[in-house]
C-alpha cells in the first residue's frame, strides 16, 4: 500500500514528525518500505496562464503562445504540445529556471521566433513518467503563484509493505486507524452524505451465486460530461498512491478504493443488456478484458454478465467492450463483495493480478459496498456531473460474514506474552482497535468489526494486545526444554555421506521443484499414476514428481545449452505415487551425467563418458554401508532407457534402484547434445549397511593365481563372480576381473574372462599344492554351472 503522507494526516494528524511515524507503523506490523519524496524540487515554476494561442508562421506542429504569469507584462513562449490552448493553466518555468534533471532554461529562438521560457509536461518537472502534452492544472490555480504551493509538493509518499493478513490496511482508512489507535487520536472520517437520485433509471441486479458474491450495489449515472478532466488535486494523489490517470471515472473508482479499500468499477450503461447478473461463466465462455487478454472460461469463473455474455471477470478485472471510454455519457458503477478464496482462485488461474483482485482475496469489509458507490457518485458530479438514479443493492444475508465473538482469557495473556498486561490497558486497547469488547470477571468477550478478517481466534487478540503495547516491552527469555537427541545406527549410512561421495566423484547437488512438467514426466516414468495438482503455479508445473529424474534432466539441458560441455547433477529428495488411492512419498537419491569423462589435458585421450562410469558412481555409493555384495545390478527395460544399456539394481533379491542411458530418441526429442546417463536408488533401502567387525590380519603371506576362462558372451561378469566366491573357501581374500577379449582365436559368441585370484590362510603359509587344489576347483564349478572352458 502506498499512499502520500499529507493524504493520511487529512483522515488523523498526530503530532508526530514523518521519521516518528514511518516508526510507528513499522512498530505496530505495518512495515514501512520506503519513504520518498513525492517530486524533485523545482522551485522557480510558477503556474501560468495561456492568454493566446496563434500556429507558428514556420512549422505546422508549433504555437506561438502568450502567458501571464504575475508578472508586469505577458510573454511569447513556443510550444509544441498538442492539448495547448487559450484559457488553460500550466507550469511555466521563467527563464533562468532550473528543472529537476538539471537543464536550465534559457530564452531561445526558435524557428525564427524568440521563446521566453518553457510550459512543461509532467515529465519535465518530475511528476510523471509518461505524458500526452502540457499538464493541465485546475481553474483554481492562480497565475504567477508557485507550482510547489498549489501542488503541496512538500509531501512524501510512503510504501507499506503488508502481510496478507492484514487487508484492512490496503486503505487510507485502515492506515488511519491503525495510527489514530497508536497515538490515541480520532480519526476524522470524512463524511459521506446519500446522494439523492435525480432519475429513476436503474438496472436490475440479481445474485445467481450468492455464496460467492453476496452482496452487489450499483447506481446508474446518466449524463456526465465526457469532455471533463480529472482535477489535478486527485491525480496527483493518485500518483503519489502509484497509479496512474485515465479518465475521469476510471480516477474516481481508483480513488475511493484507495481511500476506503473497496474496488470499484464503472461500465459504459449502453453496452449494458437487461440488468446484471453475478454468475458462474459457461464452459468456454469468452471474454476480453481492459488488457486485451482474450479469455476462454471455464465453469468455476465468476463473472459480471449481462443478458448478452460475460462483461467482466468478478473481482478482477473489468471486460473490453463495455469499458468507460472518452465517449461515454452514461454509466454504471459497481462495487461488491465477493467471497475471498474464489476470487484468489480465478486470479491464479487466469495468470491475473490486479489492484482488484489483491484487495478482494485478503478480505474487503462487506458494509462498505453502498458507502463506496455513495462516495464515488459525489466526487464524479463534482467533476463530470451528470444525474444520478437510485442505488441497486443485491444481496444474501445467509452467505455475508458473520463475525463469531471471541474469547481473550487474562491467563493466556501472561502464559503467551510472559507479562501481566494491566486489565485497564487491555480494555482500552481492543476499543482503540474499534472491537467490541464485553469485560468479565477474568476475561473479555471480544467481537471483530466486520473489517478485521485477520482476528478469528484467542491468539490474534493477544498479538493486537502484545502491537499496542509493543514488541520491545515483552521480556526476552531463552525457551527451556528438554533435547532429544536423534539415535543413530552404526549400521546405517547418512545422507550427508552419499552425498559426500558423488561431491568427490565430480557432481554438483541441485534442488528442483517438487512440481513438475507432466509431459516430460510421462516421457521419463510413462507407467506412473501421476497426481495432479487443483491450482498448479504454472501450466509446466502441474503434477508431483515420481521421480527425481524430471528436474535433474532439466537441469541438465538448462546447462549443457548454456555452454557447459560437462554436467554431472544429483537431488536428493521425496518422489510422490498414488498406490490404492492413497499418496506415498518415497525418499530416493538421483543423479544425471553428460559431457567428457574427464577434465581435458594432454596426457590423457578425451573420451565420453559412458555407462561404466556412471555405475562406478553408483556402486561407489552402494559400497559406503559395508554391503556392497549384497547388490547386483542386472539387464533390464525401461521406456525411457536405451533398450541395451539400462539395468535394474536389486538387493538379496529385492529391487532398489535403476541405472541406464536416456533412450536416443527421447534424448533427440529433448535436443540433448549428447548421450545422458541416469541413475536413482531408494534410500531407505540402500542405507542399511552391515555393522562392522574386526577381523585379525593374518601374519602369513598370499599367493596369487590369475586364470582366463572361455564362456558364452551372454554369460555376465556378476554370475562369474558369483559362481567363483560360492565354489571357494574363506582362504579366497580377493578376485579381480582384469581384462576381457573376444577376437582371435576365440570362437564368435563367446569371450574370454580374465581373474585375478588370492589366496591367504589366517593360521600358516599355503603352498603351491593346496592353492593348485582350490583353483581346480574353482575351475571345475565354473565349467559345471556356466560351460566355461580353460583358456590355454
């Protein structure tokens, strides 16, 4: 909320300077962004009036204008605004002024004509961004009197930065309130007469959804002057409010919801058909809005019809084709309240967020809706004029707020705040706070005023109680309480150090977004039940990850294509399923790789990494609990995975993760630039490890065997090792698969294992004869349950 600081002291003036004030308000939760002042400070532009205005003899887009200025004789000024005309009253700034961004100005010829000084545009002497021309001031102002006076530019503006809660701030009114409470002033409600009606028309209003909007005001205003201007005292409150001005009853509506806090909105009466309806839009209703955003509703919008179609989105934004424009001559204005979490939800579909809508969805007060039209009808006679009809009112006083009294117990103060707070100074407070407030003996009966959404239960009385008397009056104590100490196994391994291993291994750990893009998704786990959010952020982030691959993968081509050759990315984090109708989350460790193997140098070859890398990686974290025989990893398939390079990873049996390459043709439909590798195990079943024991070291030395055998190709290393260690004694310390060659002089199909055996005794030295007895038979076992054959 921002609003200018001469503006606010109109409603409550305490005696206070601005510092004190912005302090104050901080203080009381309202915290305070910036304070700035509402212009530069131009101090030598005067208002001037245009006696005369002739075209210049030497260019068709110049005048030749005469000003007065309070000076003893007028002078000529060359100006080249399209709105400048005889009778007008505009900032001149004499020769010899300085303007806000430095330029000085000096008299000049100009096309042949000598201009005595400059009439300035609203960007010219800092009060704007943009402009159309000459800024226009009211009848009232004076010639030759000061620009900074007659604007009281010794202003500032200052930026509230509100908590959601707190709605009935997004107002003068509310801010007003709260430092009248403060420093215990009246605030001076501007009164608010009932405009009586000069005509009778009226439009019909009937409420077809009443739970969301159940009450509705609106007035038709025939007649108003479509050539009036909006007085420049209302725009520049409204600048410094940080909006900007249209037309004249757009700047009205825009006024009174920044005076009261309740949106407002005017139509053109004749786009309008057969009265007002507030309804739910049909399925694939359209709808263009001010904007020029084209909408296709859907069957939970509520919108603002008439009897030809939708002609705004309700409590967000107003339609195209019935908007007030420079033509219109009647109009009719509305103002309503409508149930906040709906208006929320429209918004948030729709990709909206207006003024409107950010008032509507933390609460408006639902008395105020006839005040505001009441008030926007006299400020728009006053400018515009015209002849106002009766006000309409809709309205469901079954679905309006009822706010329930609440109970603040004198107990629960002390026990929440750790203070004894005098009764008096409590009872003082929730009336300052406009409560109504029922003393007992020990506690208070409190009911909120229909503005205070935010005060529902014992504890937001006690906060508004701890904001009064303030937050540095509260005493400071550490909290005591007993420390549990989270068990650990020594069995288990810590997330800490798997991730500390793949940190070693080259990767970087990331973190994505539980809400993912659907369509990759059913690209990287298509068997999935996928659920699906009710109000995603965004369309690309519409159902919860079944796997952590989806956001590492995009991860990866947000790198790669940003000119990193080499990516290496894990998450660890929960993936969400539906089994039987009920969402399990799972706790899963992920990772995604691409690029070189290794750093480039010149010692060594470049080369791509490829599937072995990545399952060293894998069996690196597999291998920190002390179990790594319990895994194997196994060809599989996986829609998303290469048909020959994706495996299945299983625990005694029991799978626990997956590891592959991305499918090529996945992989192309993503524009990956090259092959990307994947892994993902579960960690609840990969951090039980094997509690470690000591063994003693054998004091005897070891003999070695190296061996090669022949075997099918299909036969894979894992069932070798598996045959070799089951076939074995306890005296096998150590077997190592060191080389594997199919070529010459091995028959096609079939490929030749190298192993690298050891043999120790804890007791004594083995000798050649019994080290030659278990290699036969390890031999013998693997001819017998593989085929394998001795290779000479």
């Amino acid at each position: 909320m921002k609003l200018s600081e001469k503006w606010l002291r109109e409603w409550v003036d305490p005696p206070v300077t601005t510092e004190v004030l912005v302090r104050q308000l901080t203080t009381v939760g309202l915290e305070v962004e910036s304070v700035e002042p509402v212009a530069a400070a131009p101090t030598g532009i005067v208002v001037a009036e245009v006696l005369q205005t002739v075209p210049h003899p030497d260019a068709d887009r110049l005048h030749l204008c005469t000003v007065a200025f309070g000076a003893d004789e007028p002078v000529e000024v060359v100006c080249g605004a399209p709105n400048i005309r005889a009778g007008l009253r505009v900032p001149y700034a004499p020769v010899g002024t300085r303007l806000p961004g430095g330029k000085k100005i000096r008299a000049a010829k100009i096309r042949g004509i000598q201009s005595h000084g400059m009439l300035c545009s609203p960007i010219e002497i800092g009060l704007g961004e943009e402009s159309d021309g000459i800024m226009e001031l009211g009848e009232d102002a004076i010639a030759g009197a000061s620009l900074r006076d007659y604007l009281d530019l010794d202003d500032v503006s200052i930026d509230i930065n509100l908590t959601p809660n707190r709605g009935d701030c997004l107002g003068v009114i509310g801010v007003a309130r709260e430092v009248g409470m403060i420093n215990g002033c009246d605030v001076n409600v501007p009164p608010i007469p009932p405009v009586h009606s000069t005509v009778t028309d009226e439009l019909s209003i009937v409420l077809e959804a009443p739970a969301e909007c159940p009450r509705y005001v609106g007035r038709v205003i025939r007649d108003i002057d479509p050539a009036a201007r909006t007085p420049s005292w209302m725009l520049e409150r409204l600048r410094r409010s940080g909006v900007r001005g249209i037309n004249p009853v757009v700047d009205v509506t825009n006024y009174v919801m920044l005076e009261l806090g309740q949106p407002m909105h005017g139509f053109d009466l004749k786009f309008l058909e057969d009265g007002i309806q507030v309804r739910r839009a049909s399925a694939g209703e359209a709808l263009t809005l001010l904007d020029g955003q084209k909408l296709s509703l859907d069957a939970e919008a509520l919108v603002i019809a008439d009897g030809s179609g939708a002609v705004a989105l309700a409590g967000v934004m107003g339609g195209l084709a019935s908007a007030v424009t420079s033509s219109t001559r009647d109009i009719f204005l509305e103002s309503a309240f409508f149930e906040p979490r709906h208006v929320a939800g429209d918004a948030r579909r729709y990709g909206l967020h207006t003024d409107a809508s950010h008032r509507f969805e933390r609460g408006v007060d639902p008395e105020h809706q006839r005040r505001a039209v009441e008030r926007a009808t006299g400020l728009l006679l006053e400018i515009v004029g015209g002849d106002p009809g009766p006000v309409s009112e809709a309205r469901s006083d079954l679905h309006l707020p009822k706010r329930e009294s609440v109970r603040l117990r004198r107990a629960r103060i002390k026990r929440l705040l750790g203070i004894d707070v005098d009764a008096a100074v409590v009872t003082e407070t929730l009336r300052r706070l406009e409560l109504g407030v029922d003393v007992t003996q020990d506690a208070w009966e409190v009911t909120p005023p229909a503005f205070r959404f935010d005060i529902s239960i014992e504890a937001d009385l006690i906060e508004e109680v701890a904001r009064v008397v303030g937050y540095d009056s509260l005493p400071s104590h550490r909290p005591a309480g007993e420390l549990l100490v989270a068990s650990s196994s020594e069995s288990s391994t810590s997330l800490s150090q798997y991730r500390q291993v793949l940190v070693q291994r080259g990767y970087h750990e990331a973190i994505t977004y539980s809400f993912v893009d659907s369509e990759l998704q059913a690209r990287l786990d298509p068997n999935a039940d996928f659920i699906r959010l009710a109000n995603p952020i965004s369309a690309d982030m519409g159902v919860m990850r079944t796997t952590l691959w989806t956001g590492l993968v995009q991860a990866l081509l947000y790198n790669t294509k940003r000119q990193q050759p080499g990516v290496r990315l894990f998450e660890a984090g929960l993936v969400f399923s539906r089994v039987d109708g009920s969402v399990v989350q799972r706790r899963t460790i992920a990772g995604v790789a691409t690029g070189p193997a290794e750093p480039g140098q010149w010692t060594t070859p470049k080369r791509e990494l490829d599937f072995f890398d990545v399952r060293g990686d894998v069996e690196a974290l597999l291998e920190q609990g002390g179990a790594g025989d319990e895994y194997r990893i196994r060809p599989t398939t996986h829609p998303a995975l290469h048909p020959g390079g994706a495996a299945e990873i299983e625990r005694n049996g029991a799978p626990v993760g997956l590891i592959g390459m991305l499918h090529p043709h996945l992989a192309r439909e993503l524009k990956s630039a090259g092959p990307i590798f994947a892994f993902e195990l579960e960690l609840a079943a990969i951090e039980r490890g094997r509690l470690p024991r000591f063994e003693e070291l054998s004091k005897f030395p070891g003999l070695r065997r190296d061996i090669a055998v022949v075997v099918d190709e299909t036969v894979s290393a894992q069932s070798v090792r598996d045959c070799v260690g089951q076939s074995a004694t306890d005296m096998l310390k150590n077997l190592e698969l060191f080389d594997v060659y199919q070529g010459e002089g091995i028959d096609s199909g079939k490929k030749s294992l190298a192993l690298s055996l050891t043999f120790q005794a804890s007791s004594r030295t083995l000798n050649d004869a019994e080290v030659d007895s278990l290699v036969t038979k390890v031999v013998d076992s693997l001819a017998a349950e593989l085929g394998a054959v001795l290779r000479g």
